[in-house]
C-alpha cells in the first residue's frame, strides 16, 4: 500500500518522462480542464478520464503501489511509458491539496479496477513461478566450455591491442591526429570480434581525443596508459586478488552476477538520469541506506528511444533487499525483494567536506583504477563561478571542487545556484578526475530534495 497521505512533488512526477517532450506534454495536463472522473484509492491506484481529439475520452490508470515503481494503463495511442496523459493525471493527483476536490478518493471505476486486480494477480503468480521453479538447468561442461573459449578469443585481442598500442607510442602521438578515427573504428571492431565489448568501448573512446581541444596528447597518453593497465590485468588476471580480477573481468565486458548476500534497508532514492547510444537507453539509479550508511547503484536498460521499466524519482525510499555484484569496490546492486512500494520521505544522506570527497574518490581508485567518477555527498559548499566556469566552494574552509564540463552545461546548474543564493547547501553526485557533477541538492536546514538532472 502507497502511502496516500505524502504526495509526491512536481518534479518526482516529471522525473519519470521518457523524454523531454513527454515531460512538457505532461505538465499542460496536469490540470484539472481536461479531466473527468479522476480519483483515487487508499490502495495506490489513480484513475481519470482525459479528452482527447476524438469522440471518447481517454482512459488512463496508475498503480503506485508497484514496488518497483507506479505502472501505468492508457487507452491512448502512444508507446510511451509513460504517456504524457498519465504524467498529467500524476500531476493532477500530486498538486492536490487536503480537499481532495480534482482528485477524491473513492472506488475504481469497473475498467481501472480489472487492469489493476489482473496486474497484479500476475505479478503474485510470477512471484509464486519464481520462488518453486528453482534456477534452470545448466550443463557446467558446456559452461566451462564456452567461457574457455572466449577468455581465449580475449586475450587474443587483448594481445593484439597492446600491439597496436605500442605502434602509436612508437609512431608519436601525432599519428594518431594523422589517422584519423578510421582506425581507431577498426580496433574496435576488432575488440568486437574478439568478445570484449569493454575494450571496444574505451577504444572507440580514444578515437574521440585527438584535434579535441588544448591538451589532447596528455588525455590520450592518459588513457592509452589505463588502457594497457586493463590488457595486462587481464593477461595477468591469474595473479590478481580475486576483488581486482573480478572487477578487471567486469571493465572487459564480462558479465557479473550479484551473488552478495541480501542486504535489507530503507533505500533513499538519490538520483535517476538516462543515458543513451544507438542501441541502448540505461538509467543509472543511485540509493543510500539509511541504516547501513551504503550509497549503491541500480542499473536498468531499454531498447534504443524507449525508457527503461524501473522508474524511482529522487526523494521516494522503499524498504528492500539489494545483493552486490562482484567486483572490488564495485558499488553496483540488484534489486531484490521489495517490501513496501516506493513513498516520499524527507530522509537526506549526511555529506563530508569537499577534502573527504577527494580522498573517497582516491580510496575508490585503488580497488578500481579504472573508475572516471565515485558517489558522494557533499556538506555545506556554495556553488561559486570561478572564471568562465563553477565550482562547488567549501563553506568551512578554503578547498572547492571544480564542476564537469558536462554540469556546467546542463540547466540544472542554474537550478543548484537559484536553490543555493549564496548559501551553503547539500549536494549528492559523482566526483571523478574531469570534476564534480552534482544531480540532486537539498537546503541546508530543511526541505525537499532538488533533481539536477
């Protein structure tokens, strides 16, 4: 059962649009002109009828008592999850106030009730399917047998990479202006060819630096350097702890398996933003436990131009088990059992000064060298321009952090220094070596989180 009693916020309800026309759609529906017969049930379930173009209006119902997020039923054309008509009845339902009016409680409508009872009746014969099937059956031969064969095929590309690297060292960095990104599109594919997608990618991510901007030989001798150090990691896996060969086996691009033990905790939803490329839109969503102090990653992935399915906007937590996926330092989960759906808190994370920060992000490093950027949060700091960029200055002390070329051009900046004014503020994100990205703040004394992002 949600919790009716706590309504969520505007930008909790848009952070969960697939995109940007979605979220400016939704929010001209989140008022009560097109909408009849909406209402609401102590259940988690929201329904309402929105007139469309055509003769009958649309019928539109969401269950927020998912616990992996509200689900959503519209008779809609669109192939959007959600669409912009559920969107606006979230709104339409958020904005209420203790009357109730646009919104009362009351019993579903016949149509919302039987997509609701049928929903999740499959989801308890999923769970029951589940929970007495037992794992399938898997030869452990032919297994042994298949990953022998593609360890093989990577460290044959493995070997040829670190060939090809030592021809650009011997060439000079200047050839690899020369050779344009041709090559470097080649080695990739090759890197394909040879089952390491992880290789492939830092390659193609090579590809990308030469002719771009003052400085480009360093960042290319930077990271041909971390990409020889993952080669001969994995040449050399059988001499590693095991933590590190774990997670030398994860940067390659081999699959993991989050065999941790469960840990059950209230989840603080910390942030949620997409990422895409021509194959795969992944949602990277951080949580913090309250009582174990653990900030983890949740990673959820959709075809190319459509959403992920998991969906948890900033300030909702849910009480649930996640499991660790292997890998040292590795802050990556899945999600587990969950035993309450997701509801607004105003729980927040304690945050450090900017100096601890750095000396987290240091600490993650030495368990994963190959790591761009580590979760923290950060306690009174003011964002601050410095020059033609910003930074996120430390209240109490003479220390800042730099903000990513990428932040700094992102609205959300400007949302950071509005809530700020000039005030210290609380500040989660990713701190790397290109900076600080900040994707949710909160006031210092009291008040709700901000998404950044």
């Amino acid at each position: 059962m949600t919790q009716q009693g706590v309504r969520w916020t505007a930008d909790q309800v848009l952070a969960l649009a697939p995109d940007s026309a979605s979220r400016k759609a939704g929010s001209k529906l989140g008022a009560a002109g097109p909408w009849s017969e909406a209402g609401s049930s102590d259940e988690g379930t929201v329904w309402g009828l929105c007139r469309g173009s055509g003769s009958k209006p649309y019928q539109t119902v969401i269950d927020l008592a998912d616990s992996t997020g509200p689900a959503y039923k519209c008779s809609c054309p669109s192939r959007k999850f959600p669409c912009k008509h559920a969107l606006g009845l979230l709104l339409l339902w958020a904005g209420e106030s203790g009357t109730d009016s646009s919104v009362p409680r009351g019993q579903a409508p016949d149509w919302a009730e039987q997509w609701i009872k049928g929903r999740r009746q499959r989801a308890e014969e999923k769970r029951t399917t589940s929970g007495t099937s037992g794992p399938p059956t898997v030869d452990p031969e032919a297994a042994r047998r298949r990953a022998e064969r593609r360890a093989e095929r990577i460290t044959a590309g493995a070997t040829e990479l670190e060939q090809r690297l030592t021809d650009l060292l011997r060439g000079g960095l200047a050839t690899a202006e020369q050779a344009g990104y041709g090559l470097w599109e080649e080695t990739a594919a090759r890197m394909v060819d040879a089952q390491a997608p992880g290789l492939a990618a830092r390659v193609r991510e090579l590809g990308a630096i030469p002719s771009s901007g003052p400085g480009w030989p360093v960042r290319l001798l930077e990271e041909c350097a971390l990409l020889h150090l993952l080669d001969q990691g994995w040449l050399r896996r059988e001499r590693l702890p095991e933590g590190l060969a774990a997670t030398v086996r994860s940067r390659i691009g081999l699959p993991g398996s989050a065999d941790g033990p469960p840990e059950r905790d209230r989840w603080l939803v910390l942030a949620q933003y997409d990422t895409a490329d021509s194959r795969l839109t992944t949602r990277r969503i951080w949580l913090h436990g309250a009582e174990s102090g653990r900030t983890v990653l949740l990673l959820s992935y959709g075809a190319a131009g459509r959403a992920p399915e998991l969906a948890l906007p900033v300030g909702l937590a849910l009480d649930a088990e996640v499991s660790a996926y292997t890998g040292a330092g590795r802050p990556r989960v899945a999600l587990g059992e969950q035993f309450t759906p997701p509801s607004p808190v105003t729980l927040r994370p304690p945050g450090v000064s900017v100096a601890q920060a750095a000396a987290r992000y240091g600490q993650a490093l030495r368990d994963d060298p190959w790591l761009d950027s580590h979760p923290v949060t950060l306690a009174r700091v003011i964002p601050t321009p410095d020059a033609d960029s910003w930074q996120l200055a430390d209240a109490d002390s003479d220390l800042a952090l730099p903000l990513t070329p990428a932040a700094q051009s992102r609205s959300g900046l400007w949302r950071l220094v509005a809530l700020s004014g000039g005030a210290p503020v609380t500040v989660f994100g990713e701190c790397g070596h290109r900076g600080f990205t900040p994707l949710t703040a909160w006031p210092e004394e009291a008040g709700e989180a901000v998404p950044l992002c």
